[in-house]
C-alpha cells in the first residue's frame, strides 16, 4: 500500500482512535510571563514502522498569551505539504480563536508530541482527531475560569473567537485575561471534551494560506540551507561514485595547503553496507570558512577507490537478466488465487506485454544539507531539513557514540522532500565532522552529488498474461514481476504487494516475483511502489479492455463490481487498516468521467485522446483522466487533466488540497514524460537538470479538481493524486496515436501503431 502498510482506524464512533488512548492527557500550567500553557501527554501510539515511541515526558504544546495571541506548535516537518499550517488549524478551530491571532511555530524534535515525521500522507489521519481534542481541552480551561470568576455554572458558559460569553448576564472576557486562571485548574481528560459540529467550523475547511508563504516569497531564511550559527566552517563530503567504494590513497596534502581551508581528511563508513543503508558512507571531508573555498578544494581532490567499477551494475545488463528471467518460472509466488493456467487454456483470446520502468531520483531543489554542532560537554545541535528527525537522531548517536538524549533536533523547512529525507545520510556527514574538528559545521552537497547518492525510486519489469472470455471480461491474470534486491531480499520499496489489483477481483490469478542483485540504494518516493505499479497495471488493464472491446471505464466498474466495503485487514499491532470500499472507487470513476466528459471521447479530434485510470493509495481513491495527442516533432502534448479524489468528508484547508492534488498530478506528468536514471559500471551516469528534465511551466496543462466526499474520516493527500497520471497519459496517447507505451519515460512517438 505504502511505506507504511498501516495506520490507525479513524472510526467516527471513537474519538480517540486516531492513535491517543484514554491515558493521553493534557496539563496546565502559568508560561513564563503570565499565560495558559498547554501540554499534550501522548503514550506510545500507533505509528509508522520505524518511527520511536513516545515516551512518557512533558513539553509545550499549545501557548496562550496575555494579549490573547495563540502560539501553536506544529509537531511535523513541514516539507510543502502544508502540515505547518494545517495541525495549528486543528488545534485553533476547537480552541475558537480567530486564526489572525495565531502563531504557528515549528517545533523541535521531542518524544512529548509522539510520531514527527513527514512521510505516507499519514500527517492527517495521525493527527486529525488527536489536535482536535487538544484545542478542545484548551477551550474547556478557559471556560471553567470565566465560570469560576463569574461565579455561574459552566454549562451557561460558551466561548468563541477567543473570548469566553456568559450569555445570560451578557458579559465576556477574552482568553489573555483567563488565561493566568486557567493554568491553575486541572486539565479535562482527552476523551472527555466535546468537539465541535463541523456546520459550526470556522477554520477548517477555509481557504487557508500556509503560514511561512509570506516568509518563503520574501526569500527569509527558513530552510536548512539557510543556516547560520556562530563561529561556523562549511563543509564538502566526497562519497565514492561506484556504492560502497572504500578509499585506497588521496592527495589530502595538497588539499589542505589550499587557501582557506581549515582540515581535509578521511571519514571511515559506518559499515559494509553504509551505501545500501544510507548509513555513513566513507569520504573524504574538506572543511574551509567558505563554502566556495571548500567546494573549489573538492574539484582538485584526486581518490583512488576500491572498486572504481562494477559493470554487472549497470541499466543495460539489468535488462538483458531481467529479459532472460521473463523466459523462466519466478523464483517466489506472491499471490496465487484458482487456478491460472486451467483459465488461461480455456480463454478466448490470451494477451501478453511487457512493461518496464526506470530508477528516477528525487531531486529536490533544496540539495541535501545538515548543520551540526557536536559539543565538547557531549551535546549535540543539529538544523537539518529532514522528513524523519527521529531517526536521524538515532543515527548520529548510533554512528558516534552519543546518548541519544543529548541530541536536540531543530527541523527547519524542507525544500522538497519526497521520500528522499526520510533518509539522513547528510546529517550523519554533518555531524561526524563536527565531533572531529571540534566546532559546528554546514555540509552542503551540489547538484551532481544530490544525483550521484540518492535513495532511488527502483526501476521494475513486468511480463503480464491475461485471458480474455468471449465477452471480454478476464477470466485468468498473471504477473511474473522482475525486481531488485540484495542476497534475494527485495530492496527498499521494490516490492509488489499481494493486493495489488486486480488480486481479489479476478478469480483465476499470480504473482510471481524474480530479484536482480542491486548494490545501489532504493528507497521511497513519492506514492511509493504506486507512482511505478500504477502505470504498469492500470495501463495493462486499459490493454485488456480494447483487446476485449470493452470501455475501459465500463471493464473498471465491473471489476470492482457493486458498492460494498470489503473485509479490513487484520490489526498490525496497535493499528487497524481501513476496509476497501468499492462504492468510494466507483463514486470518483463515475465523476472524473462526468467532469472530462468520457462518453463522448468519440467525437474528439482524430489524433486526440482521452485517458483513464484509477489508484487506490494511502487511503485515498484518486480517478484521472488525461486528454492528451502528438505534436508534429512526436512529443506528447497534454491539453488538460481532470481529477477526482475522495478522502473523507472534510477537506481541512482547501487551498492546499487543491495545491497537493495538482502538484501530484504534474510530478507523475514529468515523471511519465522525462525521467530516467541510468546506471553504468556502477556509477548514476546523470549530472544535473541538463540531463535530467523536470516538467517545464509550457507543458504544465490545466490541472481540474473535485473532491468528493464521503461519509469517511478524512485521510492525507501528499500522495494519492501521483500514480493515476501515468497510465492515464499512456492510456490517452493510445486512444490518440493507437501505439501502446509500455515502457518509460515516453519520449518521442511516432503517430502510429508500432
């Protein structure tokens, strides 16, 4: 499903599952200066895999001020999805003050706020009741200290837009005079609050702009490339360019003799499988008072590596095995329903393809960068634009040597994350240096070697074979799946999941699964496994329709038969998976093809098409449908796309959906158009964005969004708006130029069917 797999169940009858218990608790207590300050007590919660526990301590949550202003701490790393605005909206909604007298303030790495991390779209389901009922808590405070001053009973109290009312007497008073008083009443219980009815919202669901824009458009120093603290060297790393590339002899000598530079010296990975692993990696670490200084230095470096090759890592001889295990039997069955090959011997018509795809890159437009100060008490201060500052956390102090508890995290704003920082390689680098030249440091890579050490999308291949019945409708699916491992183990987000679909829509189905050995690191992606999966499935099935003479709308309804809510998983430890509902597939199948106007894509120009496809993702149903044809130099032209999302019943802050749902159509566009890593003897063969080519403004199309909502607890929306895009186009270009693209990135077409 995701990288993830799990979250909680966010049932409407219990408002305490989305992961805090009935032991959460809030505390009050006088700020300094006078104030109401809020603490959340969250136990050990439900959590994505990897991410600590909380444990039992107490920090700031929630600040009242005398003057009434609201300062609130966003838990999560804001990486542009909006979280930053979007958790203080929670909180401030329930509290009732009016959102211009809130301050949003990042917060620091801290057990006291649970799970901080920015990865699975679970930012929303992790969080929408638990900040719900802490602005509730807060509310209920004030309340009991207006009563108490008033010397009336609480229940004729109400408050609103940061003032409390005693209705019956007229009188008000705003939160900044209560706010003393109520830091001396003990805090409600979390299960105990009333929250409000949604028609009474004043802040969710309103156009909201995130709270650092203003800031981002004025170039202020937010992100971590921003960086300054006192008495600060920079720092360059330089990683072996084949994976896991051990260092034989350097020209450190001549290095450190240039100007300005304050220590040039070797860094000894953390292990043999740093590369893989995202550990530290070895290196050679070039420090100077300028970073200018240190990166000129690093392009006179001359390293002698172990190996300097390795031709069985290269793009072309993982094609040719994985053509060659496409001829054999796959070494695992992942799934096996009925019986296939009975099916397929009895089918009308049997359909076979291939489908392939690359290694892509993140390539965020913040390269990677961490700032750190390993002090000579042992403590440890580290700025760095990380998704998972837990876990970075654990590395350093892992890698080091270091107690865990003296290092204090600062999460600055990310310039684009998609999976790529849930790895924290570059602060590891940071914060190494810094212990051994005794003072805080900047590293700062360049754009080559954000490219040359990511954590790459996998690249995957598909042989699939479908038998058709008579009417069309398939009776027998098979999946012989070639991915990337290590010593047989499916590398970090290369897998195919068992569910797939159409596993348990079609009765006579297999996956089977072969793995190449990969010695180049993986990791997840925005939607990962769907943004690949997505169009290599949706795609086939869009095949097996034509082939059946079937609408590819009308095939995708009728596998997924009538509206009904499917079994949910079992429990994965504390969490619960939401079921499947076939009625939410069909409600954005059925609107996407009302918006584009799918019944008459008949009447289309010749050579213009419309596409579809549908993914279930992170707990959001996503239809899209692409209207697409051929320019006369062969490159596709995209003229508009439309998109239908349920996820939920309520959209907290519109402005943002809407920016989240077409940002995610227009990465998969460019990802489907463009991208490609390639792989030789070892070493990632792209440089910059000279080769490499993001979607330019001229080919971004209209993108056209409607949310539908339903009667589900609302679910995040990072990523499910990616993976349908890219059959969609493919499936598009096919209507329009009857050539069927089965491998990307798509390139230039020729008009007819090859």
């Amino acid at each position: 499903m995701n990288e993830t797999d799990v979250v909680e169940s966010l049932e409407n009858r219990h408002p305490h599952a989305a992961g805090v218990s009935r032991r959460a608790f809030l505390t009050a207590s006088l700020a300094a200066g006078g104030g109401l300050l809020l603490t959340l007590h969250l136990p050990p919660v439900a959590r994505a895999a990897g991410v600590p526990a909380a444990p039992a301590e107490l920090n700031p949550f929630i600040l009242i001020h005398p003057d009434g202003m609201v300062t609130i701490m966003a838990k999560n790393p804001e990486i542009g999805q909006g979280m930053k605005t979007t958790l203080p909206m929670l909180i401030a909604e329930e509290l009732d003050v009016e959102w211009k007298s809130v301050h949003a303030e990042q917060a620091l790495l801290d057990p006291i706020y649970g799970p901080q991390f920015a990865g699975g779209s679970l930012g929303t389901p992790l969080n929408w009741i638990p900040m719900q009922q802490v602005g509730a808590a807060g509310r209920t405070l004030l309340i009991e200290a207006a009563a108490a001053r008033w010397r009336v009973p609480v229940h004729e109290c109400d408050a609103a837009r940061g003032k409390v009312y005693h209705r019956p007497s007229g009188r008000s008073v705003p939160y900044g005079a209560l706010a003393s008083a109520a830091a001396a009443l003990p805090a409600p219980a979390l299960e105990s609050v009333t929250l409000k009815n949604p028609k009474d919202y004043t802040i969710i669901g309103k156009f909201t702009g995130g709270v650092d824009s203003p800031q981002v458009l004025a170039g202020d120093p937010l992100f971590g490339i921003d960086v300054r603290v006192e008495q600060m060297s920079y720092a360059v790393y330089e990683q072996s360019p084949v994976f896991g590339g051990r260092i034989v002899r350097a020209n450190l000598a001549e290095i450190r003799a240039l100007p300005g530079i304050r220590a040039a010296f070797i860094v000894r990975g953390s292990g043999p499988d740093a590369a893989i692993d995202m550990g530290l990696t070895e290196g050679v670490a070039i420090v100077a008072d300028r970073w200018w200084d240190a990166q000129k230095a690093r392009r006179k470096l001359r390293i002698d590596w172990d190996p300097h090759t390795r031709p069985e890592q290269s793009t072309s001889v993982f094609q040719h095995e994985a053509e060659r295990l496409m001829r054999t039997a796959p070494q695992a069955v992942i799934r096996r329903d009925g019986n296939v090959e009975a099916a397929l011997a009895s089918a009308a018509r049997v359909l076979t393809a291939t489908y392939t795809y690359p290694f892509l890159a993140h390539a965020t437009l913040e390269p990677q960068n961490c700032t750190a100060h390993v002090k000579r008490d042992g403590s440890v201060q580290i700025w760095a634009p990380t998704q998972a500052p837990a876990e970075g956390a654990q590395l350093v102090a892992r890698t080091l040597g270091i107690d865990p508890g003296r290092i204090t995290v600062h999460m600055t704003r990310v310039g684009g994350g998609f999976g790529r920082r849930l790895h924290n390689d570059y602060m590891v680098q940071a914060a190494m240096i810094s212990k051994r030249i005794g003072r805080a440091v900047k590293v700062l890579w360049d754009r080559t070697q954000d490219f040359h050490h990511d954590a790459y999308r996998p690249a995957g291949f598909h042989k699939f074979t479908a038998g058709l019945a008579a009417s069309g409708r398939p009776v027998a699916f098979r999946d012989h799946f070639i991915t990337f491992g290590q010593n047989g183990r499916v590398a970090s987000s290369a897998g195919l999941p068992g569910h797939e679909f159409p596993a348990g829509f079609i009765a006579n189905l297999e996956y089977g699964q072969s793995v190449l050995q990969l010695d180049v690191p993986t990791g997840p992606m925005r939607n990962p496994g769907g943004n690949a999966l997505a169009f290599a499935f949706e795609s086939f099935i869009d095949e097996m329709a034509h082939a059946g003479g079937l609408d590819p709308l009308a095939l995708r309804l009728d596998l997924y038969g009538p509206p009904r809510v499917l079994p949910a998983p079992p429990p994965q430890g504390a969490l619960r998976i939401p079921p499947f509902d076939t009625g939410r597939v069909r409600g954005v199948l059925e609107l996407v093809a009302h918006m584009s106007h799918w019944a008459q894509r008949h009447t289309l120009p010749a050579g213009t098409g419309l596409g579809l496809a549908f993914y279930y993702s992170h707990f959001g149903y996503v239809a899209e449908v692409v209207k697409a044809s051929l320019g006369h130099d062969g490159a596709p032209k995209v003229h508009q796309i439309w998109a239908a999302v349920d996820i939920g019943r309520q959209i907290i802050n519109p402005a943002g959906a809407y920016n989240q749902v077409q940002g995610a159509v227009l990465d998969g566009l460019g990802q489907a158009l463009h991208l490609l890593i390639t792989v030789d003897n070892g070493r990632i063969v792209q440089r910059n964005f000279d080769t490499y080519h993001l979607l330019r403004m001229r080919e971004a199309p209209p993108v056209e969004v409607r949310f539908l909502r339903s009667d589900n607890p609302p679910t995040g929306l990072g990523e499910p708006a990616l993976p349908p895009v890219l059959p969609a186009l493919c499936n598009a270009l096919y209507a329009a130029t009857g050539r069927r693209i089965r491998s990307l990135p798509i390139g230039r077409l020729r008009s007819t069917a090859a």
